[in-house]
C-alpha cells in the first residue's frame, strides 16, 4: 500500500492539474518567447531559487526584451530593457501595479498588509501618500543632521573593528530607519527593535519569499485548510511561528511611540508627527494604515544601504585606482580637516560616479519584486496574459552592453562623459534599481543621500585593501550570496583602516564641521 505522503503528494498534483486545466487559455501563439516549457508544469525545471537574476540574464541574451515562462500555467514575464519596463511598469502602471495574492506570505505568515505586498486599491494608495510625506524629495533635507551624525557612529565604530564592517552596516541602515520612523534611538548591535527588525527581514528575504515567494499552496490555496498532523502540513506551523514574529515587529515600535507621546518624552518621527497631525481628523483606517506603512519602511531601506555598502567596499577591493582617484578629489575640493557633507555633493562629480557605479555594478534586488497584471496587455504583439507576475529584470538592464559597455567592469568614468539628456536618464541606475511605476521603492530619496554620504565619507577617511597572510601574500576574498531576493554577499575578509593619524582625529571629532 502506498504511505501517506506519497498519497498526499500524488492527490496535491493530481488538484494541480486539474486546476491547471481547468483555467481558461489565451492563445498562446503571440505569447512573448522564452525557454520551451513541459507539459503542465511548465518552466519549472528552468527556475532556480538562488539567483535566479543569472539565468534570467541568459533569457534576456536569447530571448530579446520581453520573455515569458510558466509554472502551473502561473505567467512570469521578465521585462529586460528599459524601454520595456518604462512603457509597461510606469506608462501603463494602471494595470500593472498590482501585487500577487500570494496565500503563504500574505495570510499565512501575516504580511499582506506590509507595502511591499498591499494589494493595488485604496489602502495601497493611502499607505503610499504616508510614504511619502516621508520620504519624498522635499522631506529628505530635515534628516541632514541625522544622516550626518549616524555617518560619523558608523566611522567611529567602524576605525574600533574593522573586521566588523557589515554589522556596522547594519546597524547604521537599523539605526537610521528607526530613529527616523519611530524616533527610537538604538544603544548597541545587541539593541532589541534592531535584533527584532534584522529577524524579520531575514525570515522575509531568505524563508518567507526565498525563491520568489511562491509556496505549493500558492498554486493549491485548498492546501491552507490541511490538518496540521497531516504530512506536508509543517508549512503551516512554521507560517504561525513567523506570523507571530512579523506582527510583533509591527505593534512593538509602534507602542513606543505611543507610549513615548503620551508621556511627553520622545523625539519628532515620521510616526509622532503624523500622530500629531492626525488628532483633528479622527479617520478609522490611520493608525492601521500608520504602523503597517512605519513597519514597511525599515525593509524599503536597509538591506538596499547594506547591500550597496557591501559591492563598494567590493569594488574598492578590485579595482584600487578608484579609490586612490576619489581620494584625491575630496582631498582636493574638501581638503583634511573636515569630514565631506552633504554640501559638498555636487562639487565630488567622482565620488557620485563612484556611487552609481556602486549601485549599477552591485544591483542590490537584480529582479526587483514583482507586479502582478490586473488585465490582459498587449505589447509589441505579444500577449501578456492577465495575472502575469511580471518582474523588471534590473540585472539585465545594468548588464546591457548597448548602455553600459563592458558591464561587468566597474568603471566610474562612464558617468562622466557628456551626453544627451535621453542617454543620461538610459545610464542613470537609479531610474532602475529602486524599482518601477508606481511600485517603485519609497526610501530610494532618503537611501540615495544617506548612501551617498557614508561612501564620501569612507573614502575620505578610510583605505580598503585585501589582508594578507603571515608571509604577506595577498588573500583573495570569496563572495557568496545567499540571499534570495537582496543581492548581499555574505562577510568577506578585507583590511580597512584609517589612511591616517588626521583622519582618525577627524573620526573622533564630536560633530561633523559646517
């Protein structure tokens, strides 16, 4: 006789296919090209959970801008240009701004109302506007201060131990968004919102929606009803384990400013103020749309900053003639006796190339989170099926030859050269790795600055070279990514010091000099 897994497998894929025939078909003859799929399950052979960007890179080489692929009859389309992706994500971002339902992250583990996962329809929009009144363009000046003094902890903490650089990543990109959200000031790496928000994001990127977010019950919703005894079913105790992680991470930094509040001892937050705000208007929906939209934002940042950190300090490693020449320039127009600002951006042309070169080379999410179509599109012909998850493949775009020539060089001049104001937006990466339409990431404003300055301020302080053993031979540093979503390597060894006695007092100065 069969075993009961075998019986619960055989009867979930016998369910699979049923509903897999039963749903209606488009005609597939103007379907966009992509890999040849088996019969009823599709492209499955031909996705992988770990960088999945590398394949996709090929599909874009073999396929042309637009490819598509199937599971189950689920649609994935990858937009690998940027004309593809600006036409259909942001001209047509109407119909293509809509995030997939997905059972096992939204109702299962409790994020359905996180904005990365917010359904498009009114609470989407309201969560936006909040977003907004805090991160957009004209609010990112008021956390200069900030951004300066949590530059300078980092460059402290970072001349104490080195060998640390990436939790010192961390906890700057924690630190920053936590103050800023909820006015919460963290004392340590061991402080409890950061150990509880660095938690989250990891059960979110690497468990929750490692490999794209899709579970089996995903494609058989009927499988969230299972006995929790029967085989197969662990899904489900681990989804009430990660639940229970995720909504303490809303509730509990929101309770502290509201606690904070209503002592009288707190510090102006995105969240205090909106509070304060909202008191004469009473609507039924702020507060919940408030502690989701607070909660969101430390996502919307962090593993972005820490991601793209971590490629510069890469880069640095690879190619030290970058680093000499940025060096040279702020030693040049800041001179050494004071640390760069934020002033000081537009006359370090070099040490902005450096950054968007950073974030063209390093990618921190290769192919974005994806849309899901609310109505069937067509494109250049080709049908694009309703409820298509479609993915803006970022690691194509920044891997393009036609718009960055050798793409696999990290070569700040690039963005030097005059050209024309079209070529200019095609070659900015920001127009791409922050996302797309109206999906697009809400902190890229307050991460493009707060990136910006942490670089500036590295290179002006820091050098970065490989270690070498104890017969001084040259230790070449190893970088894997683990990650599923967030291209993060993991630590790698490096040698990061002051590039002087001045530049360590400049370090342990109380305040930046204006």
């Amino acid at each position: 006789m069969p075993s009961t897994p075998v019986l619960v497998a055989s009867a979930s894929l016998l369910l699979a296919v049923l509903v897999w025939l039963r749903k209606p078909k488009a005609s597939t003859a103007s379907l966009p090209p992509g890999p040849k799929p088996i019969p009823v399950l599709g492209n499955v052979r031909d996705l992988t959970a770990k960088e999945l960007w590398l394949p996709a890179l090929q599909w874009a080489k073999d396929y042309g801008d637009v490819v598509y692929l199937h599971v189950l009859g689920q649609g994935l389309v990858f937009l690998n240009s940027p004309e593809a992706a600006f036409e259909l994500l942001d001209k047509r971002g109407g119909i293509y701004s809509d995030k997939p339902q997905l059972v096992m992250t939204g109702e299962l583990c409790g994020c359905k109302n996180m904005v990365a996962f917010t359904s498009y329809g009114d609470q989407s929009k309201r969560q936006r506007r909040l977003m907004h009144k805090a991160f957009g363009m004209q609010a990112i000046p008021a956390y200069y201060p900030l951004l300066q003094t949590e530059t300078l902890a980092f460059l402290r903490r970072l001349a104490a131990d080195p060998s640390k650089y990436e939790s010192h990543t961390r906890r700057y990109a924690g630190g920053l968004t936590l103050s800023v959200v909820y006015g919460y000031e963290a004392k340590s790496n061991e402080d409890r919102f950061l150990q509880l928000a660095e938690e989250c994001v990891d059960l979110l990127a690497n468990h929750i929606a490692s490999g794209g977010g899709i579970w089996p019950v995903d494609i058989i919703p009927a499988l969230q009803y299972l006995p929790d005894w029967v085989p197969g079913a662990g899904f489900k105790r681990k989804a009430r384990k990660w639940k229970a992680k995720m909504e303490e991470f809303v509730e509990k930094p929101y309770e502290f400013v509201k606690n904070s509040m209503t002592s009288g001892d707190y510090k102006p937050s995105f969240c205090s103020t909106l509070l304060e705000d909202e008191k004469s208007k009473g609507t039924e929906s702020f507060e919940f749309d408030l502690k989701w939209t607070a909660n969101s934002m430390y996502s919307a940042s962090g593993d972005t900053t820490i991601t793209t950190v971590c490629h510069f300090i890469m880069a640095m490693l690879s190619y030290p003639e970058v680093l000499m020449k940025a060096q040279k320039e702020i030693d040049n127009v800041v001179g050494t006796d004071r640390l760069p600002t934020i002033a000081d951006r537009d006359s370090l042309p070099y040490i902005q190339a450096v950054m968007s070169e950073s974030l063209r080379w390093g990618v921190p999410v290769p192919l974005n989170l994806p849309h899901r179509l609310m109505e069937d599109d067509v494109y250049k012909g080709m049908h694009i099926p309703k409820g298509s998850l479609v993915f803006g493949n970022i690691w194509a775009i920044t891997r393009d030859e036609r718009i960055y020539p050798d793409p696999e060089e990290f070569k700040p001049e690039r963005f030097l050269e005059e050209v024309d104001a079209e070529t200019a937006r095609r070659r900015d990466p920001k127009n791409y790795v922050f996302g797309f339409g109206r999906r697009r990431c809400p902190g890229a404003n307050l991460v493009d600055s707060s990136v910006w300055l942490l670089i500036a301020s590295i290179i002006a302080t820091m050098n970065i070279t490989n270690t070498v053993d104890e017969k001084g031979r040259t230790i070449e540093p190893k970088y894997v990514f683990d990650n599923f979503i967030f291209r993060t390597p993991n630590s790698f060894k490096c040698d990061i010091r002051p590039r002087s006695e001045k530049a360590l007092e400049l370090i342990r100065q109380s305040e930046f000099a204006y």
